[in-house]
C-alpha cells in the first residue's frame, strides 16, 4: 500500500451464531486499480463507497459507483470490483450470513432489483461503521456487532425495503422446526421428528428450508449441534465425550469426525485442554 491508502478489518474465524453472524467488516482506502474478482463469495456482502469512485461487475453488466452509492454481493454469484486510476474509491463493508439472513435481505428489497443502490446518505453509512466499531472476538463482541447489523438492516429496510412477504409463505413452519430443533437438539432426534413436530412432511420440510435458509434441515441440525458442542468445549468443563452426549451424538468417534469436519480440528483440540474421564487430555 502507498502513504494514502489504509486498511481496517475485522474476520470472524468461527460464528457461534447460525440466525446472523457477522463474518467480516471494515473500511478500505484503495489504491489505484485495486480489484477483487471475478470470484464468488459465500455469504451476503455490503460495501457502500465514502468516497472517489470504481466499478462494480455482475451478471455481465458494469456499474460505475461514486460517494453514496452501494452494492451488494450474493452468495454464489460470480462478481467483480475495482477501484477507478485516477480517483480509487474508499469504502466501508460488512459480510454475514446465516439461516435469517436470505428473510432479512429480502425485506430490505435489494435482492428484487439490480445489485447497487445510490443516495444511501451518511446516516446509513454510520450504521455500517457502527459494526466496525464494535468488532472483536469475544462472545459479548459478537453479540454486539449482531446488534448493530440488525440496526444497519433495519436501516436498509427503512430506505430501501418493501413489505415483508404476507404470511402463508411457509416461513412460519420453519420457525417452528427451528424452535423445535433448539429445544430437543439434545435428544435422538431426526428430520423426520423435525418434520412432524411442524406438521409436515420431510419433504416439504426440505423444500422450505432451502426456499427460506438456503441449508437443507439436516445440515442445519447437524450445524447447530456443533455449534453447541463448540460453545461447551470452551468452557473446558466437560470431556469430549460429555460433549458428545450432550449434543445429540450417541457415538464419540463419529461425534469427532463431524466436528472436525466443520471446525477444522478434533473437538480434543478445540478451546481449552479437554480433560478425559481419567483426567488425561483426550487423544484425537
């Protein structure tokens, strides 16, 4: 970077949260030609630009973007961006995701029409660094800067936003498989229960979840048990095995090959040294 460009950021490693987690914020003082792409991201992404100008590329077109104007990245969508040669853009950004995220993108309208938004005014872009302020990693900071996005959503609502979708969409029935799931992730249960506990079945269950979370409900079940099993490791009050019963998972060795599988690390190494029913460390 030269003495006129700067760079402040916050990543999250691994969201706790599956209802809406930040993954990343900042603001960026680009050089020029500095660009991104084209790639794909794999969740929700907000840049709104402060100043100077560049291009935003989707789906074929290109958007030339100045001071107030915004874009949005979407899962899975092939993008690109660029900071303009002779006047590079500075702006500020948020990245999340998670099961609520698609519901409360699609309230804010931005999904329904082209991926940039202009006059979005100094207030909106407060709301934004309000996120970035509050960034850290511990578990207050995360539920912190959660707050804030859903202020900044609230905000995009307010100025950009329709009416949400009118009930009889489905939605109320993967609230409810989701409360269920919250409240008996513990115990032996499956889609099927899942299923039944809504009133419909896994079929139409699955249809829902990936018309509203975009994540089958297997994969969400499965997501939150470790989630869970996460937030319990920490603590280092427990064994793996513990653990492991205390998420739903009968079995402690599939119980450490899922876990690595989604966190990247046998749970024996996640958080705190876990002690084993013997007081030894559990092996991996």
């Amino acid at each position: 970077m030269t003495s006129d460009e700067f760079r402040r950021s916050f990543k999250m490693s691994f969201p706790n949260s599956l209802g809406l987690t930040v993954y990343s914020c900042g603001v960026q003082k680009c050089g020029a030609c500095h660009s991104w792409g084209p790639a794909v991201r794999d969740h929700y992404l907000i840049h709104i630009v402060v100043s100077g100008h560049g291009v935003f590329r989707c789906k074929g077109k290109t958007y030339p973007l100045a001071a107030e104007d915004g874009f949005l990245v979407i899962p899975s969508e092939v993008v690109s961006y660029a900071a303009d040669r002779g006047d590079p853009w500075e702006y500020c950004w948020v990245g999340f995701n998670g099961t609520d995220a698609k519901r409360l993108m699609e309230q804010t309208g931005l999904l329904s029409g082209e991926p940039v938004f202009h006059s979005a005014g100094p207030a909106l872009r407060r709301r934004m660094m309000d996120i970035c302020d509050v960034s850290g990693s511990k578990p207050s900071d995360e539920a912190r800067m959660e707050g804030k996005l859903m202020l900044f959503l609230a905000a995009l609502m307010d100025r950009f936003g329709k009416q949400a979708a009118p009930c009889g969409n489905g939605y109320e029935y993967v609230q409810k498989a989701i409360r269920f799931i919250d409240c008996n992730y513990s115990g032996e249960i499956d889609v099927s229960r899942v299923a039944a506990s809504a009133g419909i079945s896994r079929s139409h269950l699955y249809r829902l979840f990936m018309q509203h979370i975009s994540i089958p409900p297997n994969e969400y079940l499965m997501r939150y048990r470790i989630s869970k099993a996460a937030s319990l490791l920490k603590t280092g009050r427990l064994t793996v095995g513990e653990v492991a019963y205390s998420t739903g998972f009968s079995d402690q060795l599939y119980f450490s090959r899922v876990f690595k599988k989604y966190m990247g690390i046998p749970p024996s190494r996640y958080g705190p040294a876990i002690r084993s029913a013997g007081g030894r460390k559990e092996q991996e």
